[in-house]
DNA sequence: GCCGTTTTCGGCCCGACTGTTTTCAGTCG
C-alpha cells in the first residue's frame, strides 16, 4: 500500500511550494489531499483503479493523475521537478516554530541558507539582521525556536499526558470564579500523541484565575501570562496552555480550541453558506449573536447534531452529521470486561486476585488472564504444565468470587513459521485465546503476513493480539500488509484486538474503521501488566470510537454468557458465577 | 489545486499577536 508514500510526496511539495511563494491555496490543497491519502482506510491504488478517487471531496484531476503517475512509474515528474527549485535541507526549517515560509525563502534567497546549520550559522553571524522585517527581537525569537526543536523529544503518548492534565482540570475547577472548565484540543479528540495540552476555562474574573492557575503546585514554571492566557510548564517537560473566556462564549471557545483546525474550518463554511461568521466567540449574522454559550447550539444553528471530538477530524464526519447518519460511538460503560492482562504468572506485576479485585471495582462482569506462553522466555511464558495448572487455580478462584468471573486465556505466541505455540488440546481448555507477533519483526511482507495469517486460519485463536506492533514513537509496524490480515479476519470471523496500552493502540483509529467496514469483531484489551494500567481501556475505546466504532463491533460489550458463546467456548463457561 | 443552481473564473476560515512598521507582513492555532 503506497498511500503512506504518497501523502508524504504530496506534502513535500506543499512545503516546497510554500518556500517558492506559490499561491497558499495551491499549497492547503496539497497538504489536505496528503493528509487525507493519509487517512484513507482503503490503498489508493484501488480507487485509482475503480476511479472513485475523484469523488473524494478535495482531490480532484490534477492531483488523481499525479497519484496514477506514482503508482504506474514510482515518480511524480511535478515533484521531481520542484525538488530542483530549492535545496533539500531547506523544507526542514519549516518545523521551527516561529520560522514559516517568508523568511525561509527570505535567508535562503538573500543569504544562501541552505540548511539549519547555514541558518544557525547566520543567526551568530548577525548578517541576517540587515534583511527587510528583521530586526533582533525577530533574531532572539528565531534562535529560540531553533533550540526548541532541537531540544524537543517529539510529540508524548496521550496515555503518558492523560492522568496530569485530568489533574490540572480538577485543580482549575476548584480554583474561585472558575465557572467551568475542561480539556481542550488534541487531548479532548483522543488523539494518540499530543504535542501540549490546551485547557480552557469560563469565567468573568480573567485576570484572576490566571494568577491562581500559575500558582498552581504543579506548575513548575511560568512561561507565559497575560490577562486572559498563560502557558505553564509542569512534570519535567510539558507545556500546558490555559485561556480563559466569558461564560457566554465558553461553547463556541470550546469548539474553537478543540478543532481540529480542519473541522473548523468546515464549519466555517457551512456558517458562510448561511450568511453566518463562525469564530471562537460566536456565530454571528452580522454583529447579532445567532448562538455561543454550548457547543450543541452552535452546532444546532449550523444544522448539525453535536459531534463527539474524537470524530472531529473532517474524515466525512460533517457530511455524516449533516445526512443525520453519525454512528452511535461505542462508550466506555458498555465495555463489560477487559480481554487482555498478564498477571505475575508471567512478567505481570500483579496476582490473578489482584486483578480480579480491581476488574471488579471496574464494574467489570469478566477479565481475561492472558500470560504469555514458553516461547517468550524473557516474559516467563507459560509452559503447558503451568498454564494447565493456572486454569485449575482460576476455576478454584471463580467458585469463590462473587460478582466478577475470571477468564482463562492466553497470549500464545505466533511463531515464526505461523504455528502457535501451544497445542491445540492445550488451547481448546481456554476461554479465550489471543494470538499475537512476538519475534520476527524484521520478516519480510509475504513471511510475515503469511504467519499472521495462518494463526488467523487456526480455528482455536478467537483474537489478533496488537495486530500491527508498532509502539508509538519507538518502532515502527512491522511490514504487514493490513488488507490480506483483514480479508483473513472477515472471511474467519477472528477478532482484531484493539490493543488499549498506550504505547500499542493498535489497531489504530483508522485501521478500525477499515475494520468495522468490513464487519470485522473487535476485542478491547489493555495489555495490562499491572493493575494500575486497567484504565488505559479508555484510550481504547476512544481509539474505536475515532474509528467510527459502535457497540456491536466490540465482544467484550456483550455479557459474558453471550461473549463465550461468541467464542464458541460456552460449554466451558463457568457454572457457578 | 479544487470547486460550483448566485460561479467554469475567482474565490478559497478567522482572529490574535508580534515585530516591524507608519499601515502591514508573518506566524500561529
């Protein structure tokens, strides 16, 4: 699939176009397509084939022919052509923060900047303040944002974020004249990695409750602090952006702060449409306030019901809004149960009890124990004498538990020659068995896909465990092809995990959606090695609801009765819970 | 580059902030 490679050609000669001093509408055309090729669930070159790639709002012919062009010759001539225009090294400046286009194209036309050495070089040279527009307060703000990105560690799992920005949250809300307050931006959509987190706040005391928030315990250091915003730096690196607005305008703030920026966007352009301003104040019919004080209203006035944020990506979410045909998202209450913990038996840091007693308190009607099995020596897998005797300790455990029933499952290893490792008169005694990549990473496409496959085929695996194994930031997926795992997956009835650690989230939002599609089961699980990771089954099920995820897609919302039925194990279910 | 019953040409989201300015350009979200 060459969708990946294709976004990033695309988005290339965006910035490319940028630095010449193209027309900026030429460009956002580019970076939109890029990030919408991105996104696609389905490989490209199938709507190239069938044609349908048109009808994607925002590509048009131009670029559908360059698309082919890629796909039939391995080259985009325009692209090709473009690169010439300007040095290689030049269309990294413009991640600097505080560095766009202009004055790239600016110290590179005026004084051969050709890198970010060269420009490191001109900020100590002091040539560059004899440019027109640039004098030393402009220099000073360069050189930090030269050192900001070469300082910066890239973007932060949300999960890593999520329990620090709930906690700044809380301490807002608790702070006089706050009369409302809540996460905003890429946290408040669940995006998998953040870059800061923006919170905003309602209350008609400004000034006040920004000097409060850069009082706040937590925050280590004040970076910045005006009258209705302050950035503040707290655990070691993180950057939190507070702004505060009037209770009236706190609905259309919200929406504003949220995005995405494309989102926004959009709905701009429905407000247009109705004669309508839409901005972080209000919708507007001339000065007149036509709605601002919730996002439902606002929403209302512009002929939408209220979006979910995790939706709010312009991925055909506002065309399914405006045909009344959203999906209802599957929520976190109707998650019964959590398909995917390790307990101490392997390199869990907590006891089967242990992990039954906080299920529990989870509300949970089921959790699935599920060590690793012999082959992952490093993890202390489970041989079949002591996955055997785990299976005996859980049904003597069930028989005194109340309210909550314990699954025997496993993590099988998928070796690599697409065998599992354990029997299949070992894998029938489970309730439950995922399978999952643990070795092998570095196989090719054909081998490697091939192995998945085949466990996918094993008639006793009921889920794909992380069915990419990326971890975010770290590794990249191994060379899967997604589509063939999924065509296996549909035509088997295997689930798909959604793996919900933080790290995993995998499959990710848009593999879900492809999934869902193709009316393929998904099972949440968190990969829990430790019973303070339980929570991270949130970030899961906000990755499935960013896929477009509803209820009946996921096992583990069924009732336990039905769940093992599902699983073709209810002969095994445990009679006495 | 994309798009369209106000348009096949002429638009394309909106405002804040900063620094360089003397009316505005660049950057950001």
């Amino acid at each position: 699939m060459k969708n990946r490679d294709i976004a990033e050609i695309l988005s290339s000669l965006a910035d490319i176009l940028e630095i010449t001093d193209q027309d900026p509408f030429r460009v956002n055309a580019y970076r939109k397509i890029a990030r919408i090729v991105d996104d696609l669930p389905t490989d490209v070159a199938d709507l190239v084939a069938s044609g349908e790639i048109t009808e994607i709002p925002g590509i048009g012919k131009g670029t559908a022919e360059k698309i082919a062009e890629y796909l039939s010759t391995g080259k985009i001539a325009a692209y090709e052509e473009a690169k010439k225009t300007i040095p290689a090294g030049l269309s990294e400046l413009l991640s600097i923060p505080g560095l766009g286009p202009k004055t790239i194209g600016l110290v590179w036309r005026q004084l051969g900047v050709k890198s970010l050495a060269g420009l490191k070089r001109a900020l100590r040279g002091r040539k560059i303040l004899d440019l027109p527009g640039i004098g030393p307060k402009k220099v000073e703000n360069i050189e930090a944002g030269v050192r900001a990105y070469e300082s910066r560690s890239g973007r932060l799992t949300l999960g890593a974020v999520l329990p620090t920005a709930q906690e700044v949250v809380r301490a807002l809300r608790e702070i006089p004249g706050v009369e409302q307050a809540d996460l905003a931006g890429s946290v408040r959509r669940w995006r998998e990695t953040i870059g800061d987190i923006d919170v905003l706040a309602a209350s008609g005391k400004p000034a006040a409750v920004i000097r409060a928030f850069t009082k706040l315990p937590l925050a280590e250091e004040v970076l910045a602090a005006g009258t209705t915003k302050a950035s503040v730096r707290v655990a070691g690196a993180l950057q939190i952006d507070l702004r505060v607005v009037k209770p009236a305008e706190y609905g259309a703030a919200l929406m504003y702060f949220t995005g995405s920026k494309d989102y926004n966007i959009r709905l701009r352009g429905l407000a247009q449409d109705k004669g309508l301003k839409l901005n972080e104040y209000g919708l507007f019919s001339g000065t007149k306030v036509v709605a601002s004080r919730t996002e439902k209203a606002v929403h209302a006035k512009l002929g939408l019901p209220l979006v979910p944020p995790e939706l709010r990506e312009d991925r055909g979410e506002v065309e399914a809004a405006l045909a009344g045909s959203l999906p209802e998202l599957v929520e976190l209450s109707q998650v019964r149960g959590d398909l995917h913990v390790h307990s101490n038996w392997s390199d869990g840091g907590s006891t089967i009890p242990e992990v039954a007693r906080a299920a529990k308190a989870r509300g949970y009607a089921y959790v699935a124990i599920t060590d690793h099995t012999k082959s992952l020596g490093i993890a202390h897998g489970l041989s079949i004498e002591r996955i055997l005797k785990q299976i005996e300790e859980i049904a003597s455990l069930n028989r005194r538990l109340k309210g909550i029933t314990v699954l025997s499952g496993t993590e099988v290893d998928i070796l690599s020659d697409g065998r599992v490792d354990f029997p299949d008169e070992v894998l029938e005694r489970l309730d439950i068995v995922i399978a999952s990549v643990h070795s092998g990473f570095q196989q090719p496409r054909d081998r490697i896909t091939g192995r998945i496959v085949s466990a996918i085929e094993n008639p006793h695996v009921d889920v794909i465990g992380h069915p990419t194994g990326r971890l975010i930031g770290t590794r990249p997926e191994y060379d899967v092809d997604i589509e063939r795992v999924m065509d296996a997956a549909a035509r088997t009835g295997t689930a798909l995990e959604v793996n919900c650690y933080h790290e995993r989230l995998d499959l990710n939002d848009m593999n879900c959606r492809r999934a869902v599609d193709l009316g393929i089961p998904l099972a949440l699980g968190t990969d829990s090695h430790h019973v303070d990771q339980l929570w991270m089954m949130e970030l899961g099920v906000a990755t499935a609801r960013r896929g477009w995820v509803r209820a009946g897609s996921v096992l583990n919302t069924l009732p336990k009765g039905a769940l093992l039925k599902r699983l073709g194990r209810l002969h095994r279910a445990n009679p006495s819970s």
